[in-house]
C-alpha cells in the first residue's frame, strides 16, 4: 500500500493540484491539517479518488463549514485533531504540532507519526517509529526574520518497504524526489 502524506496546504489550490496529480495511484492521503479554507476539502475530494484522512490544524478556522464539505465527500474522514489507525499491518498517527507528534513518535506507540505545521519537511526515527513531517505544499516557511520561500514538499509511503520519499515541486511545476539538506 502507498500513502501520500500532505500538510499545510494554506489555500494553495495550484500547487496541491500538482501533488494530488503526482500521488494519484497511491492507495489513501493523509492530510496533516491547515487546508486553510472550506473549499479545499472539494479540491482534495476531486483531485484524490481514494480515502482521505484528514487532521485540523491551527489554520482551520472554519471548522464548521470544513466538517460539512466532508459530509459530501464519503471518502473525505475528518478525524479532528488526532487520527489513529492501522493501514496495511502499519500503525499510523497524524497530528498537525510538531511539538505534540514528536513526543507521540517518542512513545513507540505507532509505526509512523505524520505532523505538520512548521512548514519544514522532516523524515526522523524515533526508535522503531518514523516520524514524518512532508512540508508545506503552501511553498514558504516562517522564520523571525519573515516569511522565506520554499520548494512545496509532501511524502509518499510504502507499507510494504516501510520507506517513505519525499518530493518536491519545482518553480516549472515538474515533481522531482526531495532530499533535503544535512
């Protein structure tokens, strides 16, 4: 099985329609919060076929609207703030912090933790458990000194493997594999 693993989409439609056209064949996406607006739930519903799970993030203040739009979606799930499951034999979490998931990495609960929020892609291992941060498709990151661009980045997993790649989206739109600097 090959999960995508997404974050922080922040409204940026163009560039998770890129994504979501890179990850089309995998078999599920994890979505690790800040779609930002309600109409991007519509945008992953058609541009993704299979089952989407989804956490809010600190972003996500329209949650009404947000829970609705997945209502219409059977295959969108809203877990809220906290998504636990077993996919493919593999224990899966997914939580938006940083802060919060790496301690749940800690914990050697799950097999894979997937976060977001921090905008920074980031593939860890925590003991037996790998903790997966697959950027920000939004493309910029927050630093004290502003906001500094970024390549949009997201993950897919292989279940079988237990590998997961990074990826990232180019200035031409092309999806090339994403190793980031040490």
């Amino acid at each position: 099985m090959r999960l995508a693993i997404l974050s922080d989409i922040h409204d940026n439609v163009w560039t998770l329609a890129i994504a979501l056209a890179y990850v089309r064949d995998c078999d599920a996406l994890i979505c690790c919060g800040d779609l930002c607006s309600p109409f991007v739930i519509d945008e992953l519903a058609s541009g993704f076929h299979r089952d989407i799970h989804i956490v809010f993030g600190n972003n996500d203040a329209d949650q009404f609207r947000i829970t609705n739009k997945t209502r219409i979606h059977t295959k969108v799930h809203l877990h809220g703030e906290f998504f636990e499951a077993e996919l493919d034999g593999v224990r899966f979490a997914a939580n938006h912090f940083d802060y919060l998931a790496k301690p749940i990495a800690q914990a050697g609960l799950h097999d894979v933790v997937c976060f977001g929020h921090n905008h920074v892609f980031e593939i860890a291992r925590f003991g037996e458990t790998q903790a997966i941060n697959p950027g920000a498709i939004m493309g910029a990151k927050f630093t004290a000194y502003g906001r500094v661009d970024v390549p949009p980045t997201f993950v897919v997993f292989d279940t079988a493997t237990r590998e997961a790649s990074g990826f990232q989206i180019e200035a031409n739109q092309r999806v090339v594999s994403h190793r980031p600097a040490a």
